[in-house]
C-alpha cells in the first residue's frame, strides 16, 4: 500500500484477512423482517402498555388509536413515523423509548374526503411534546397545507417534556407557526381531550374550532396550585379550565362534547359544512327541502310588540333545509347567534341577534364572536346569511371602559372586507349604528330583505320622542301623556 506523504506508517487496527473475521450472521428471511415489522405494529398500538390504556379507559377516555378509529372513515387511516423514537439521553431517558413517541399522526378520510391528523397520546410520557412528537407533528400539518386538506389536532398532554428542556419548547413554536400559516388556507380543528396547559394552549386558541369533553378536558395557562401561591385564590380544576367555563365564560370552545365519542362525532359532523382549503367551495349535498317551500308557522313568529322577546333559533330553522343548524358557541355571547346551515343544499354560515337575550343588543363578547365567524366564512368561501333584530350596541360604562368601539369596529370591518355572497334579513328592530354594523345594504350586502314587521331608523320611538319633540313635551301639562301619544 503507498502512503501519502505526511500520513505516516499505515498500520490496521484489526486483522483483515477472511480467516481472522467472525462468522457473518445470517440474514434475515423475508418472511422474518414482515414477521418483525408485524411485531413492532402491534407493539406500537399500545406503546405506553396495556395497563397504561386500561388506566386510560377507567378515566373515561380512549387511547390515541381508538379516538382516530372513531374519526375516520373505517380503515382509511395510514400511520405516519409510527416507530419514530425521542433521542434523548438524560434523566434516565434512554432507557425507555417508546414508538410513536406519545402522538399517532397520519392521513385518512372524513365522508370520503382526506384529511390529516395527530392524536396525542396520553400513555406515553403523560402525552408530553419533545422534539421527535413535535417533528411528526409539523410533518403531517406540512402535508395537510401541501396537499390543500383539513388538520385536526387531538390534544391530550401534560405538556412540555421537562426531560427535554428548551427542545420541547422549541416543539411547540415550530407548530404555533405552522397553525398561523395554515390559518385561512385549510381548516383547522381542534379537540381538547384531556389536560391542556401552558404554551400548549396556543396552538388550539389559533385553530378555527375547538371541541372540550365534559370533566375529562382542561384548559389553562397556568393551574390551580401556581394561582393559588400567586393569587391566593382556590379553584377546582374544572371552575378554571373545564369545558363549560371555556364554553360559556371565555369564548376558547366553540363545541362541548359529552364524552370522547360524541366530540369525535361533532368534528365529522362539522366537517361536512367546510370545505377542504380555501380555494374550494364547501361540499354541496341533494337538498330533500324543497327551496320554494312556504311556511306559515314564520307569520306570527315575530311578536307585535317590539319589546317582547323571541328565539332566534326558530326562524333560523324553519328558514334553512331541513330545519338543520349546526350553532357555533352555543353558551357564549348569546345575544348573537352563529352557526352553520345549508340552503338548497349548500352551506351558508349563519349570523343572527337574539331577542332572548340582552334584548339582542350588541356587545364586545357578541361583536368579537360575530366578527371572527365572518371573517372565518369568508376565508372559505362560505355564503353569510344575517337575521337582524338590533336595538344598538349594550350602554354602559363597563362595555365602554373595555373597548365596545374598538370590538364593534372588528364586526364592521369584518362583514366590509366579506366578499362572499351576502343576504340580510331584518326581521324587526334595525336601530342606530348597529344597524349599519349587522351587514347593511351599506356595507355592500348582495340582498336586504325586510320582515313585515321591519323598522329601520336611528333609534326606537321612545327614545326619538324626547329627542325631537322635548321642548313641546315639556310645554305641555301631561308630558307623560303627550309623550306616548307622539310615540304612537
């Protein structure tokens, strides 16, 4: 052998000749590397072991596996990186590496239609985001935006993997920067089936829909012991982060779910009103109402005293096909109405006051609800149906100090930028700014219709009397008796 110079004298570390070397190991047979990969298959379905799961059970939930068996359409899903392994050395890491690495991610279909997934999972590692998890992760959302398709996202966790320090942290900001590109591009759902805490709560308050179970889900920033040796102050689990304070108290959840079943539902079923990327229109299904029916229940539907209070609910029903509404936020800002519907068949995102309730008045929870759901349904090409009965924005010092103006404007400028189609109905009270606000011919609607019972005007007869007719009601001898007849 010739050496280079300057290399020195070449000297092998081993003998090299054949009759020095071990036996070569015998290669595997095919049938033992399928035999294998069966193994790892199986093994891989219950990564964190069978008692793990059964824990899992006993506290009312399913695994990772059986909540996306539940989702997709039978035998559609495909596993992606399901022997994917965390590389971590410390704290004993090494010595347990679970597949999968705590999240099932893959594609399927929803009604035939594809759709990308990751399922944490909660018996392995307490469902805790390292690096590998938030790869797999990042992997399938990548997907989803290359291959225009809904993302949902099954959050069950403890949260950041402490093993894995500023990694798994760094975990969570690659996927918070994926879920803001993908916003308005593909739908994004979210459902919180188990512990959600800290940064990890980001990612659902970014996505277009979140689905809480009853007592098995929690959200929040911070928890009951850290605010206790902060604050002070005691609360359960469920007062800070359970389903229905998010439902009802903050706006985080759009959908409450009775168990893990009826949220797997709940995501299908509102898939069936979206399409799948913003470049698509929403499916479109054979309508069994037929769209030039009348109904006569809609008559006197509508009180004739513009102070007695009606459900919403009801007009939008016997409007739509089928009776059928789909209500977004059902529990929060419920002076304003959100769902989804269909008309001869075809999705229409719907947006009503409601009488019932603050007497329909607007206000910032209402505005911000409204706003979003807009602006959500122009995003994806879903037609905005708007129900008016509006007396004005809520008076009073506590919505003014917090930014009614500022929240108001968010509704007007929503339905102002909204290039979809756009059909108003006013059913009764159309007052003052809110008027205007509520998708006005103004604000270029396609079509205003107006109610029998319609009244359109800068503020309602009481208030409009001691406006304009003050002096004379003054003058007179009865004011109370004077000002009713001009309200007449």
């Amino acid at each position: 052998m010739r050496v280079p110079a300057g290399w020195g004298s070449y000297t092998p570390d081993v003998a090299t000749t054949d009759e020095h070397l071990p036996p070569a190991a015998a290669e595997p047979t095919v049938q033992e590397r399928i035999e294998e990969l069966r193994r790892r298959r199986s093994a891989a379905r219950y990564p964190g072991g069978k008692d793990a799961a059964k824990k899992q059970h006993d506290r009312g939930k399913l695994t990772a596996v059986e909540r996306l068996e539940i989702l997709m359409d039978h035998g559609s899903f495909v596993e992606t990186d399901p022997f994917a392994l965390h590389r971590a050395h410390e704290f004993g890491m090494e010595k347990r590496r679970p597949p999968g690495d705590g999240v099932v991610t893959g594609y399927g279909t929803i009604d035939g239609r594809r759709v990308f997934v990751a399922s944490q999972d909660f018996t392995v590692f307490g469902g805790s985001m390292g690096e590998v998890q938030a790869q797999k992760i990042c992997k399938v959302m990548d997907l989803a935006m290359q291959t225009g398709s809904p993302f949902i996202q099954i959050n069950d966790s403890g949260g950041a993997r402490i093993q894995e320090g500023a990694a798994s942290l760094a975990g969570y900001g690659y996927i918070f920067e994926r879920n803001v590109r993908a916003s308005g591009v593909i739908p994004q759902i979210s459902l919180i089936m188990g512990p959600c805490a800290g940064g990890a709560v980001y990612s659902p308050a970014i996505t277009d829909f979140v689905v809480m179970v009853k007592e098995t889900s929690h959200m929040f920033i911070t928890g009951p012991d850290v605010i206790k040796t902060v604050t002070g102050e005691e609360v359960t689990f469920e007062e800070l982060g359970g389903a229905m304070t998010h439902a009802g108290k903050s706006g985080v959840a759009a959908f409450v779910a009775e168990d893990d079943e009826d949220a797997l539902r709940r995501a299908r079923y509102l898939l069936s009103f979206l399409p799948s990327n913003n470049l698509e229109d929403p499916p479109a299904y054979a309508s069994t109402d037929d769209p030039d029916r009348t109904d006569d229940g809609l008559t006197g539907l509508v009180p004739d005293s513009p102070k007695e209070p009606y459900d919403m609910h009801e007009v939008i029903r016997r409007v739509v096909d089928d009776g059928e509404f789909l209500e977004v936020f059902p529990f929060w800002a419920m002076n304003v109405v959100t769902g989804f519907a269909r008309l001869d068949g075809r999705s229409v995102g719907v947006v009503a006051n409601q009488p019932k309730v603050l007497a329909g008045t607007l206000d910032i929870d209402a505005s911000e609800k409204a706003s979003r759901f807009v602006r959500f349904c122009d995003a994806f090409n879903i037609p905005i149906l708007t129900f008016v009965d509006v007396p004005g924005f809520l008076p009073g010092t506590t919505q003014e100090f917090n930014g009614i103006i500022r929240h108001g404007a968010k509704l007007l400028y929503a339905y102002a930028e909204a290039t979809v189609p756009r059909m108003t109905v006013i059913t009764r009270k159309a007052y003052g700014g809110a008027y205007v606000v509520m998708n006005s011919k103004h604000l270029r609607a396609d079509a205003s219709f107006a109610w029998p019972t319609a009244e359109i005007a800068v503020m309602g007869a009481e208030g409009a009397v001691n406006i304009v007719f003050r002096r004379e009601i003054e003058r007179t001898a009865d004011p109370a008796r004077k000002s009713s007849q001009l309200v007449e």
